[in-house]
C-alpha cells in the first residue's frame, strides 16, 4: 500500500493503492461492479440495434440512411449510459 510497496509488487498486482486509506479499496470495489453492469448494459444495447437494423435492412423494411441514422441514435444512447459511472 502507499509508497511502502515495492516496485516489483506494484507491477505485480492487478490492484495497487496508492494511499493509506483502505476506503480506497471499497470504491474501487463499487466502481468496478458498476462498471461490469454497465457494460453489459452496452453490450445488449449494442447488439439489440445492430440485430434490429441488420435484419430490417435485409428484409427491406429499412434503407440504408435509416439504419445509419439509427445507428448513431444507438451510440449515442450508448455513450450517455457510460458516461452514469462519472456520478459515482
């Protein structure tokens, strides 16, 4: 922890705290776990859209500047639901 650390172990871990204070190590616990929520969150969103957009497009019912337009819509949507972690 902190500076007490070594170099060696600091490379070595996948956690390092960089302080002393172990309230530290409870946020990054929550953040990570909302991250993962959020990503997946993504993830679904992602491929709901594409899959929508994909198979639209094959059957006819949408054109291509519609699906484009509704792609960006999507990645919008997608970008706003990251940007929740900035709250925490």
């Amino acid at each position: 922890m902190g500076t007490a650390g070594t170099d060696v172990a600091i490379e070595a871990s996948d956690v390092a705290l960089m302080g002393d204070n172990l309230n530290s190590l409870v946020f990054a616990l929550k953040l990570s776990k909302k991250n993962r929520k959020v990503v997946l969150e993504n993830l679904v969103i992602s491929m709901s859209v594409i899959s929508i957009f994909v198979f639209g497009a094959i059957s006819g019912m949408f054109n291509l500047p519609i699906v484009i337009i509704g792609h960006e819509l999507s990645e919008i949507i997608v970008i706003m639901n990251g940007l929740r972690l900035l709250k925490l």
